[in-house]
C-alpha cells in the first residue's frame, strides 16, 4: 500500500512538473506575431523635403529581406510594413493610426524625424505600442518614466551639443558663436547642449541664435544675419537640405567661420556633395560609426558585410551614403532585440529587452563603441569621436568621448 502511494505521489509530481515546463515553454504572442511572422510598421518620407531619408526605409526593408532569406529571427520572418509620411507630422499620425489599428503591427520601428516621433508618442504610448529605436536624438524620448513605450537610436542632440561645446572650450574658448538650428525639439535640444556645456561663459560666447522652419524655401537670409553679428564660429543645428543651403551661403559671402555642423546634416552624399565638397573642407562634426568610404576601413570585416549585403539586395543604393550604413546598423540592432526575445513575443518583452542590451558591439560601430541600455536609461548611442572633412571625406580624431550623466 505504501509503495502504491509513493508511486501515485510520484506520477503526480512528475505530471505536475511537465504541465509546468510546458507552460513555462509555451510561446508568448501579441497581436502581430505569431509562430511564423513578426509584422512591424514603419513611416519614412518616402516624398517631400526630407526625401533624402527615404533610403533609411529602403536599406532597412532590404536588410530584413536578407535576414529573411537566412530563415528569419528564430523561425520567423519579419514582415515590414512602411507608409509615406512625407515628413508631415499629421500624416504621421494617420499612418500610424493605420498600423496599428488597421494593419495591427506588433510595434513600430524606426519612426523618421524629431516632429514625426513627437506626434505619435502619446498615442503609441497610451496604446502601449512600442515605439522602437526611433529616428530622433531629441530629449524627449528618453524618458522612460513617462513615455516607457519609446525608445530613441540616435545619439542625444543634448548629449551631442554638450560635446561639441567642450570642444569649443577647448580649441576656441573666445569664440564669438552664432546658432542656426531647426525649430523644433531636434534645434532646441542642440542648443540646450551646446548652452549646457559651455556652462556659465554661455551668455557672453554665444552672440547670435536664429531659428528656421522645415518649411522654410531656404536659410541664406538666416546666414546673413549671422554674418552680421560678427559670429566666427558657426553652429550648425540642421538637417542636410538646410545644412548644404548654409555651405553654399558661406561660400557665397565669403565666409569663413568655424563651422561646427551636428551628426544628422553629415553625411557626405546627401549634404557635402550637393554643397560642393571643396566649400566642405574643414568642417567639423562627430560619429559613432565607420564611413565606408574611409580608405582606413577597407578590409574591416563589418564594412566587407556592409558592402555585400548592399551589392545583393540593395545594388541602386550609395553604398559610401552613411544614411545607408545608419539604416543598417539600426536594423542590426532590432534584430538583436527580436533575438533576446525568443519565444515571448509580446510588446512589453519587446520593451524590456530593448533596454537590456548589454555591450552590444554593432558591426558597423567605430572601435571601442558599444551598446548598452538600462530600464532607467534608454539611451542606445551615448559614445562619439570628433572629425573633420578634409574636403574628400572625413577624418576622425580625439577619443571616444561618453556621455555618463544620468539623462540627455
């Protein structure tokens, strides 16, 4: 009798224990996953003035297709929905209401441009969707106590401005700055920094700051004035329609001031060329990843990746624009995400290993770069290193500088 008892005790702890593994295997989905798909939305400005960025969609939507044909992030393939939202924040928020109400996308991802972001992340928020590796340094979205659905890729514009500023300090500290920056949470972010870090000799180094909208025909009336204030540092908080409006401007008038000009207006294609890569020369930015066309990274074991990846799946695209190898990298990124997920494809899992990245090494990142983020710190680049156009591309110099305060 006692043996029949022990044996039945036994069965049922034995059944108890695999009722339990198997629930605890059991796979986790929200609405746009399942055992064979992860459907996520994107907006890109596909038209309109900040076209440019439309190659962020297109190497991304390429890059998926090739992890595709790999056989997906475990077992699944990611089905990538993108909308033209021509960089209109209202069409913004009409496209997103469409993916996740109408095409019920698991998150969303890689939302481009400061404006776009800041329209959707309340809803987003309040609908507790993902707002995933965003397109925008902006403050505002790393604030993961108020907005814990959203989190940023770019490097800080607060966290940036301060590193140009101690730059300033460092190499010309009785400059006489003038601001040109966009008019919105991207401009004044960038401004914020650079006041940040040159601290109490703000007020008397700073003697200018004028403003445009993203509507705005051009910036060579925002130039002059400039010019006038007797600036010989110019710094330059724009993005590259407006950025290679203002070298041209320079040119123009004949002059020649610092001109310090921030991580988003950089790339050589889409702002240094359209400019004039002679009028270019000397301008000084910062990055955080390797630019393909450097000459020092021809044999670098990520860049070879990059350019393969380019010549199968995305053979129009500029494989020297760093617009591509952004698009890349943040792609590579997500999909580390996905595969810390594993089985458990719910948003808010989606949300708490986006940040627990753990010294991630992007294959794309400048040496010494990697990626962590905390459940109180959502920033995902927080490290750069200066440069300056050399009038071909440009060159890096200085050390990988860190961001370590608290908040951007």
């Amino acid at each position: 009798m006692n043996n029949r008892r022990a044996f039945i005790a036994a069965t049922a702890a034995l059944a108890f224990a695999l009722s339990t593994s198997h629930a605890l295997a059991q796979k986790k989905y929200d609405t746009g996953a399942s055992d064979t798909e992860i459907k996520i939305g994107q907006t890109v400005p596909f038209s309109g003035p900040y076209s440019v960025y439309a190659n962020i969609g297109k190497t991304q939507a390429a890059y998926f297709k090739m992890i595709n044909d790999q056989g997906g992030i475990n077992g699944r393939k990611i089905n990538l929905i993108q909308y033209d939202d021509a960089y209109s924040p209202p069409k913004t928020v009409e496209q997103v209401r469409k993916l996740v109400e109408g095409d019920e996308v698991l998150f969303t991802f890689q939302l481009i441009g400061t404006a776009a972001n800041a329209a959707v992340q309340k809803y987003l928020n309040g609908k507790k969707v993902p707002q995933l590796l965003a397109s925008t340094g902006a403050a505002r979205f790393n604030d993961p106590q108020n907005y814990p659905w959203t989190i940023a890729y770019n490097p800080n514009y607060v966290s940036e401005g301060r590193i140009y500023a101690k730059y300033i300090l460092a190499n010309h500290p009785n400059a006489k700055i003038g601001v040109l920056y966009q008019n919105d949470d991207m401009g004044r972010d960038y401004l914020a920094g650079l006041k940040s870090g040159l601290g109490d000799k703000a007020a008397s180094m700073i003697v200018g700051e004028v403003s445009y909208e993203v509507t705005d025909p051009t910036v060579d009336s925002q130039v002059v004035k400039l010019r006038s204030m007797g600036v010989d540092l110019f710094y330059d908080a724009s993005t590259p329609k407006f950025a290679a409006q203002a070298i041209k401007k320079l040119a123009d008038l004949g002059w020649t001031p610092v001109h310090i000009l921030d991580i988003n207006a950089s790339p050589v294609s889409a702002t240094l060329k359209p400019a004039g890569l002679d009028i270019s020369k000397g301008i000084i930015s910062t990055n955080y990843g390797k630019d393909p066309g450097d000459p020092q990274w021809k044999d670098d074991p990520g860049v070879r990746a990059f350019f393969a990846f380019m010549d199968k799946y995305f053979p129009e695209g500029d494989k020297l624009n760093t617009v591509n190898t952004y698009a890349y990298s943040v792609a590579e990124l997500l999909v580390q995400v996905l595969k810390q997920c594993g089985d458990d494809l719910t948003r808010e899992n989606v949300m708490k290993q986006a940040a627990n990245i753990k010294g991630f090494v992007p294959s794309l990142a400048l040496p010494g770069i990697k990626i962590t983020t905390g459940a109180n710190d959502y920033r995902v680049n927080k490290q750069m290193q200066m440069m300056k156009f050399n009038g071909e591309r440009w060159e890096l110099f200085g050390p990988i500088i860190e961001d370590t305060s608290p908040s951007g």
